[in-house]
C-alpha cells in the first residue's frame, strides 16, 4: 500500500484557542465572548453590509400590492345580531336607526 505525503501545516489562526478537554459538555462563555469581542469588526461589518443592501433593495424595488374583495349584501341571518342589539336598546328607551343610506 503506497504512502500518502501528507504535511502537516500548522494554521496560525488557531493558535490562540484552545482544545477543550475531550470529556467536557460545557461552554466555556469567557472565552466564547473572548472570541466574538475579537470578531467585532468583522460581525459588525457584515451587520452594516446586509443593513445597506436591504435598504437598498427596499428603494429600488417597485412596490406591489394587491387586493381583491367581493362585497354582497347581507343576508337575514346575519342581520339577526343587530336586530337583538337594536331591540334591546328599544327596551332601553334608546331609539336607534339604521339603514342603508347612512354611513359611518
């Protein structure tokens, strides 16, 4: 079986961190604010990147909005509600009147 030449580079951008213990389930967040406090200019720049292509999308891309409604006249069973509420009123002695010409 022919050998394999692998080298072994050594990535000094990982130099600074440290291997956890292989038994540990815990996260350590002293270093892991360590490590985004590090990263603050990168975080914020692409924060501030994807801030400004939104904008700019939300000018440059046309506004669209669409609606459709049917509108139907009321049927004697929906009136029903109203008509207990307006008789109740009567009892009252609150005359109230509702038709179709008038509006809100």
């Amino acid at each position: 079986m022919p050998s394999l030449n692998v080298k072994q580079e050594k990535n000094q951008s990982f130099a600074g961190y440290s291997l956890p213990p292989a038994n540990s389930h815990e996260i350590d967040l002293f270093s892991l604010i360590e490590v985004l406090w590090q990263a603050k200019r990168r975080i914020l720049a692409t924060v501030f990147a994807f801030a400004c292509v939104g904008l700019l999308l939300s000018f440059l891309l046309p506004q669209k909005w669409t609606s459709q409604a049917i509108v139907t006249p009321a049927e004697s069973v929906q009136w029903q509600g109203l008509e207990r509420t307006l008789t109740a009123l009567r009892v009252l002695d609150m005359e109230v009147s509702v038709d179709r010409a008038q509006r809100l």
